[in-house]
C-alpha cells in the first residue's frame, strides 16, 4: 500500500507524521510523496488559529478532490476540536484525535481492513523521512501541557502530559542517524515538562542522548522560558547541542503576560537570555511575539516594543491576536481593531528584520561547522550555491563546482557577507 502524509501548523504536527511514516513502513506499507498515487492519504491538521481551521477543511478538501479513489484518516487539533465536523467532511474515512494519535497506525489498519504485509516488515523503505532529503528530522518527546496560556486553544486539544521513556528516544535516534540523518530536532507541546509524569526531566534526557547515542547535532523545539532549570545552559558545553533556543516571550509588557496567564516576567527573561549569552557567545535566541491581544493599550505596545528592541532576537515569529472560541482571551473585553493590530505588527515586522541583520553581522568573520542540504541553484559561472545551516542556526551559502557534492556533510565555513535571504560564506575544508 501507498501512503501519502500531509501536515499543517507546528513542527511537533511534522514529527508525527515522521513516527508514522516509520510505522507503516515496518507494518510492511511503503510511503509516497505524489498524491496521485497513494492509496491511503493521512492529515495532521492544525487548529491554532481560525485560519488554520479553514485550512485544515481547505486541505481535506482539496485532497479528496485530487485522489477521490484513496482511503482519507484526519487526525491533529483541528479533528480533536471539531469531531463531528472534521468526520462529516467529504471523503474523510476515519478520525483519529490526539488523545489516540499514538495508535493511529494500528486504528487505521484495523478501521479500514488493510491488511499489512509482515514479510516486508524489516525493509527499508526509500528513505524514512518521505524522499524529501532532508538531513534532520524531528524527534516527539512529549505531548500535552498542564498550562493554560488564554490564548491557546492547542494545550485543549492535546489533554494532559505525556512523555516517551528516554530509552524510547534513544533508541529512535541511534536509527535515524543510521538512515544518515544528522541533526536531531526534539520538540513536544510542552517539551520544557518533559518527564514530569515518568519522574525525569529535559535536562536528564538531553544528557542520556548525548551519552548514548552520536547524533552529531542536537536541537531543541520551543521551549517555555520559565522551564529551564538551575544549570541548564552548562549542557551546552556539549558542541553537539546546537546553541540556539526558542523561547516565546509573547508580549514584553508585564501587564499583558499576566492576561495572557504566562509565567515568566519580563526581568527573568532578561536574565535567561543573558545566562545564555555569557555562557555561549553567539548564542541565538528566537520568539514568538503575540502583536494585538485584548486590551493591550499605546502605553503596553510601546513597552513591548522597546523590550523587544532592547534585548535582540536573532529572529522573531509574529503572530496578529486572532480571537479563538474556547480560549479564555476569546472573552475578554477590549478587542483590538484589525488597523490598530496591522499596524503594530508592520512596526514589529521592521524591527524584527533589523535585529535580524545585526545578528547576522555579530556572526560574519566566524568560522562554524555548517550542516549542508540538498538545496540548490545553479549559477552563470558553471557553479552552484548550496545552503545549510550553522550551530546557532543562520542559513547560510556557499558556491562548489557543479561536479562536487557536500550534500549531508559537516563542513567548515567562514562567514563572509549578508544576502537578502542568507549569509555567504566560504569553505574552509572539504
């Protein structure tokens, strides 16, 4: 059997499309990047906004249209939060919500009788990460939150917490770098409360994977600011762990973090982002920015604002507030206009893209290990431009002869000039 898999919203929707990529595969199914040829299509929807919503059915939509003749699993927030909906739509065969995403491949095999091929179990299939030749994949530790952020719909959606056991991990990693994968990315929707129900934490996960495998790059997903425990940037000493964290600040006025029921001031912020700086120079610290909640007033954005502009993020993911039925900031007073939320997030998006800049200008002259992809443009001169990424992760370029390859290589390079959409850099070995 063929399978397609599609997903929208966050990267944690994309690691469990990977975990089930490798289910089917050792159920004996192979998986397929064209549409048209699947027999069983699989969606992880998102429901983080309205317009995500609108999307998801947009999506079901559009692929039951193309492929009418393949079987149609829904599954993600969008299906959790909206059953009876998501399983009405046309050529939805099956719906599986969050609470049993874990038995998805099993619920599926049994609801629509596809019968697995068990003499193929042990095969490979082309590649574990869906022919995309990607050199990282994402890792789900956890799932769930205790949280009640009154923005977030998500943490609904996802129930309570629940983490992998960390051998589960280990053992998920040490074969993905043996299908050549490089870099390691963990995410969940609460990573930070990793362990809290299996009595460990991050921060002793980070450790065992280090310890017991040799993935040459590990990152981490987003992680809530306050999560990070007595110690945490030493772990970094590590090369292995990436030097660069996402942390969502959301808004940096105080008055609209409590709103928004956050629990990290703006002062403890400041001094998470300076730890990590003293400790790793060069450190990358990126966010999310909330631009236009309930209630935020001149006198709160323009303190945001200048927070934001004072600590420096290397980049900066800006989300306009859009009301969402079920979240607590749904009801409360004070709802912005769309002129007042546009224009704020202009400003934010201008700032965003300076701070950006002078990030990237800190890093030119460095010398870094950049992890190269399969990504590239040919040029006039008979060569061809390769991207990649660095440790603290800025995208980065460099030009090989046409004959050459350092596709999913660890080569060193020195950072050279800005481009409008990477920084130019120059090869120190091959």
């Amino acid at each position: 059997m063929l399978i397609h898999l599609k997903t929208l919203g966050c990267r944690l929707n994309e690691a469990e499309l990977e975990t089930w990529a490798q289910a089917f595969q050792k159920a004996g199914h192979r998986i397929t990047s064209k549409l048209d040829q699947a027999n069983l299509v699989i969606i992880n929807s998102c429901a983080v906004t309205q317009d995500a919503v609108r999307k998801s059915r947009q999506l079901v939509r559009r692929i039951h249209r193309d492929n009418p003749a393949a079987k149609l699993v829904l599954s993600g927030c969008y299906a959790t939060l909206n059953e009876e909906e998501a399983a009405q739509l046309m050529g939805v065969d099956l719906v599986v919500g969050n609470q049993d995403k874990n038995q998805l491949v099993k619920k599926t095999l049994d609801a629509l009788n596809m019968d697995t091929m068990p003499t193929m179990s042990t095969e490979p299939g082309e590649t574990s990460l869906f022919s995309r030749g990607r050199q990282r994949a994402f890792v789900k530790v956890q799932d769930g939150c205790r949280y009640r952020c009154t923005f977030c719909i998500v943490t609904v959606a996802r129930g309570e917490e629940s983490s992998r056991p960390v051998d589960d991990v280990i053992d998920e990693i040490n074969a993905l770098q043996q299908q050549g994968i490089n870099e390691v990315i963990l995410t969940g929707v609460h990573l930070g409360g990793y362990g809290s129900d299996i009595d460990s934490n991050l921060a002793a996960l980070i450790e065992a994977i280090l310890n017991n495998t040799q993935i040459p790059r590990l990152r981490l997903g987003s992680l809530e600011p306050w999560e990070l425990s007595p110690g945490f940037f030493a772990l970094f000493d590590n090369p292995r762990l990436m030097p660069h964290l996402h942390l969502p600040l959301q808004s940096g006025a105080d008055s609209v973090l409590r709103r928004m029921a956050r629990r990290c001031k703006t002062e403890e912020f400041k001094q998470i982002v300076e730890q990590a700086r003293s400790r790793i120079p060069h450190f990358n610290i990126t966010t999310d920015i909330i631009v236009g909640f309930p209630g935020e007033t001149e006198q709160e954005w323009r303190q945001s604002y200048d927070y934001i502009e004072t600590i420096g993020f290397g980049h900066i993911h800006i989300f306009t507030y859009s009301s969402r039925e079920g979240t607590k900031a749904a009801t409360l007073p004070e709802q912005l206009s769309k002129e007042i939320k546009k224009q704020r997030s202009k400003q934010l998006h201008a700032c965003a893209e300076t701070m950006k800049r002078d990030f990237s200008e800190k890093n030119l002259g460095q010398v870094y290990p950049v992890l190269w992809e399969g990504q590239t443009e040919s040029l006039a001169n008979g060569k061809i431009r390769m991207f990649g990424y660095t440790p603290n992760y800025l995208r980065v370029a460099c030009e090989i002869d046409e004959h050459e390859t350092i596709e999913n290589k660890i080569i060193q390079a020195k950072l050279i000039s800005i481009e409008p959409q990477y920084i130019y850099c120059e090869l120190i070995a091959k």
